[in-house]
C-alpha cells in the first residue's frame, strides 16, 4: 500500500516537510500515468524531471536533481503527494483475491443465449456487425480462412519502413525553437518533452497498424508485427541529428517509447478484444510458443516486455487452457512461469494452483502476498495464514505490519505480533504503540528500542521529540543530556520537536541545559553551523527559552537574566529583541519593538 506514511518512512523528516511545501505551491506540473508509473515536472529554482513506479518490493523514485543525502528528494516527496491525491482511491485499494470467483457476466450470457430465439440472435448479429468494422473482419475470418490480404508483405516491409521513418528524425536547434515546449529558461524538461512528442508521431502510424491486426482478429499477424517492430527498433543506432545528446542508446529510447505508446492504446488487451476462430488462437500460440523457445532476436528487457502480453493471453477463458502446453518449452523465467501458472488458476478457475504459485510469489510480490493472506483468512487456515504473515510483514513491514497486528493477538503470535508493534512504534515514533510494546519486552529489549529511537535521529529519518521521550522516561538523564545536547538544534525539524526535547531535559536535567543555551545561542548569533542572523534564527532562540522556562519553573530568572544578556550584547539587532519580547522574555510594550 503507497500512503502518507510511506513518503515519511521513505524521506528524512527536511525533505518530507520541504515536498509538502512544494506541493502546497503547486510546483507539480504536468503529471501523467503510464501504467505503474507516474511522471511529473516539479519546478522550483530549476525545473526536474521526478518519476514514480510502483514495484513489487515497494515504490521506485528517480528525479533530475542532485540530491544525494539520506531518503528521497524533496521534489520525489512532492510527486509521491500528486500521486496520492490524483490517483489515491486506486493506489491505496486492496487487489482483491478473485482466484474462485465466478464470471457472473459470462453466466449471464450463457442464459440468454440459451433463452432468446435464432432469430433474435441473428438480428443482433447483424445489427452489431454493422456498428463495427472490426467486429465484422473478425466474423469474415470466423471458421473460414481470412479474406484480408495478406500480411507478409506488411510484416516483411516492416523494418525498413521503421528505420526510414525514425533515422530521418532531426533532433536540431531549429526543431527545438519550432516546438511548442520551448521557453528560453528552459532545463531540459521542454526539450524532452518536445523529442518525446516527436517520437510519438513519428511511432503513431505503426500502432495504428499492429492495433488494427489486433482488433481484426488476425492475432497471430500481430503478434509477428509486434516482435518484429521490437527487433527492428532497438538495431536504429541514430537520428539524423542530435544536436542537445537527447538519447543514450537511440534504439533502446525509441524502444521505450514504442512500448508506452502501445500501452497507451490499450496493448496488449486489446488483442483478446477480438472474437477469434479456434483454429486462428491455436496457430498464434503456436506461433509464440515456438518464437520463446528460440527467439530470432532479442531486444532490451526482453522478457519483461513479453510478460503483459502472456499475462493478458492467461487471463483469456479460451487461451489459458492451451497456453501452458504451448509454452512449455519456452525460454522464460520462474518469476514469469510462476506468474502466468498464477494467473491461467485465477482465470480457469482452480484454487489448489493459484495457491501453488501465490506461495512462489510470495516472497517477492506484495500483491500477491496480500492476496494469498485474504486466501487463508476466508479459509480460516490460521497456520498457513501466520507462515505467510511472517513472510510477508519481514520482507515488507511497511505494508505489513498493521495487517498483521489487526489478525492476531500477542498470545496467537507473540514473536509476530511483538515485531510488527515494535517496527510500528518506531517507524511512526508513537508513545502509544509503546506504551503496548513495553510490557511484551525485557528490560534489555526496551534498551534496545530506545536505542534504535535514538540512533533513527542520528541517522536524520526519526523523531527527536519521540526518542527524547524515551530516554526521559526509560534512561538516565545523562543519556537524555547527551542526546539534547548533542544535536545541531536548528537542524531539526519538525522545529517544534526541538523545543519539546530542550523541554523535556529542562524538567530532569537544567543546569547543563541553562550552560548549553548561554553557550548556543550566542554562538549561533554568531555564525555557528552557518547560521545567519534574521527572523528564522530569532524565532527559535526566542521559542527554546520560552519552552525551557514553560518545562522549569526553577529556571525562569536564568531565562530572564539570558534573554537580557542576548539584548544587551547584539543591540543592533532589533528582529531578536522583538522575538524575544513576543515571547515575553522582555519587559517594555511588546508592540514597540522594531522588526
């Protein structure tokens, strides 16, 4: 499941906060799906090109921008939020297990069918094949031999037509200042934008050719016309021009695009879309088992390309029985095997081979995982259901966890359950969650956690506030001493978590406190860790005296007497004075300050 809480585990507590900002203003632009994946423009003080693809081992970023810290990007967190909110109600919803489910529509049919006259069949035979022209190729070609013409010429003319079109494409100054994406500032975005737009054109007469092959009912034309595309594109090794180095490999980008213009179109469903003669589905899978097991050529990500198109053919009531035998002998992987076996059980239906392949999937597919828990759950299999559990939430405790503390109780899984509640608690730095775990722990197992709380913070992706809390209440104040003091404060953020720490050490520990905060914030007013004077570092230095004095009453006159101090020393800065007098750690007319 892609959530909220997923971009917040995936990104350190700056970034995170920065994406929002970002996507509070409106800096997405352009955002598109193509199939898994999500492609947007975020703009900012340069434009990046920020991607999105939803694996099975959990969400997939990349962006244009340098950053190379800790998690994703502030521009990857901004897309991950467009996502959210454009596509949420079908990211974030559940694949349901359809393995034993029955085809009401085809059950309905059959009745009908069976019900109605032969002449009001043959009347809504005749009305629907004049409606369409693909309906009635499909019912010429219907146990007869094809009247069409004849595709070899098409399909050996293929190639050439392809390299002729594609090698003769100028990617040049004057393309790019004739295109509609160009703008004088632009980073680069417009620019692929316009070769993509300029690909597509250049691809659109060749779909229009394989979806019509498709949509004829002539599937094993096009399944010849779809390999031999591929193999002929990825051989392209340049345009005529390419004056801005747009392209790595020419051949393997025109590819690419190839691919998401099909899909796009509707490729590869649209081949079953067709009403096929049973002699025409059995040549085309003999076709392309025979083509698998040896294949001509090869083209990149072979086999993940071939994938939907087998996957679209196993969820075929008529071709999942004959596929397996087809492709017996050809050459794919046991990920793919496993993935087709899952689907071909799921359509035909039988329960006993969907669970075979689900369980090979399991480790490396989350849907899937999910799907084989909603399988045992509805069968009350609870010990198949805590093997899968177990497997699933250690390879995804993200995706797993809430699952798992919502079907059992500590006593039905005590190892599981007091997992899945630990990694909760951390991940989403909740007292609550803990509060829960601590009585499942030892005391050295609660060290640990805490431990784990702390070294999260050093690692820039956990909560100050909550392993400040912790070692308040589970360590010795020297530890939460070193803790507090040992930050950069004005690193941290969410900002206000910084104060409720420096709150927390105030209530246990002052006196070293009060010495740090003399220190500090002289020191930041004069530069330390790059800190620039100015209204964002007077709100702070005004808000942390104002929360230790809140924590500690015993230390009112030390933040009083300080926040004079400050006054006097830096008198010129007027902005301090005001922050501190807001705060009311000043005396005078809080309105007669300077800003």
């Amino acid at each position: 499941m892609f959530t909220r809480q997923t971009l917040r585990h995936l990104a350190n507590a700056s970034s995170f906060q920065r994406g929002e900002a970002y996507y509070d203003e409106g800096t997405v632009t352009k955002l598109r799906r193509e199939g898994d994946a999500f492609l947007a423009s975020i703009r900012g003080s340069r434009s990046y090109r920020v991607s999105l693809r939803l694996a099975a081992g959990g969400p997939e970023f990349a962006c244009s921008c340098p950053y190379d810290f800790g998690g994703i990007c502030k521009h990857e967190v901004a897309l991950g939020l467009a996502v959210l909110d454009a596509y949420g109600t079908e990211l974030t919803s559940s694949t349901p297990n359809t393995a034993a489910m029955p085809n009401e529509l085809s059950k309905a049919v059959k009745a009908a069918w069976n019900d109605r006259k032969k002449a009001d069949k043959l009347r809504f035979l005749k009305q629907a094949l004049a409606k369409s022209d693909d309906l009635a190729r499909q019912f010429l070609s219907f146990g007869s031999q094809p009247v069409a013409a004849s595709t070899d010429s098409l399909l050996a003319s293929l190639p050439t037509r392809l390299t002729e079109t594609l090698e003769v494409l100028e990617f040049d100054e004057e393309f790019w200042e004739n295109s509609e994406n160009y703008y004088e500032d632009d980073e680069g975005d417009g620019l692929a934008e316009a070769v993509e737009e300029a690909l597509r054109e250049a691809l659109s007469p060749f779909v229009a050719e394989l979806l019509a092959l498709a949509r004829g009912g002539q599937l094993t034309a096009a399944l010849r016309y779809w390999a031999t595309a591929n193999a002929a594109i990825c051989q392209i090794e340049e345009p005529a021009s390419d004056d801005y180095d747009s392209f790595g490999d020419y051949g393997t980008d025109v590819l690419r695009q190839w691919h998401a213009d099909l899909a796009a179109a509707g490729w590869p469903a649209v081949l079953l879309t067709a009403v096929l003669p049973p002699a025409e589905l059995k040549a085309a899978l003999q076709w392309l088992g025979q083509y698998l097991a040896n294949p001509p050529a090869e083209w990149p990500e072979f086999e993940t390309s071939w994938r939907p198109l087998l996957l679209a053919l196993a969820a075929d009531p008529v071709a999942a029985p004959l596929l397996p035998g087809r492709l017996a002998h050809a050459n794919i992987s046991p990920d793919t095997q496993a993935r087709l076996a899952l689907q071909t059980a799921q359509t035909l239906p039988n329960d006993d081979a969907w669970r075979e392949a689900a369980e090979t999937l399991l480790p490396t597919d989350a849907i899937v995982a999910r799907q084989l828990l909603d399988f045992y759950a509805t069968r009350a299999d609870r010990p198949a259901l805590l093997r899968a559990a177990t497997t699933a939430f250690t390879t995804w405790p993200d995706r797993f966890g809430s699952f798992v503390l919502a079907t059992f109780s500590p006593a039905q899984a005590p190892d599981l359950y007091r997992a899945a509640l630990h990694h909760r608690a951390l991940a989403n730095a909740s007292l609550d969650d803990f509060g829960h775990l601590r009585p499942l722990l030892t005391p050295a197992a609660i060290t640990a956690f805490v431990q784990a709380a702390v070294a999260a913070v050093q690692a820039r992706r956990g909560s100050v506030a909550f392993a400040a809390e912790l070692l308040a209440r589970e360590a010795a104040p020297a530890a939460l001493r070193g803790f507090v003091l040992g930050l950069e404060w004005l690193d941290i953020s969410p900002a206000h978590h910084q104060e409720q720490a420096l709150a927390l050490l105030a209530t246990h520990d002052p006196t070293p406190l009060m010495l740090e905060l003399e220190t500090r914030t002289r020191a930041y007013l004069n530069g330390r860790a790059n800190a620039k004077r100015g209204g964002f570092l007077y709100g702070h230095i005004a808000r942390w005296l104002a929360a230790v004095r809140a924590a500690s009453p015993r230390l009112t006159e030390p933040v009083l007497r300080l926040a004079q101090e400050l006054r006097q020393e830096f008198p010129t800065l007027y902005g301090l004075r005001g922050a501190l007098r807001e705060a009311g750690l000043l005396p005078g007319d809080l309105g007669s300050g300077k800003a």
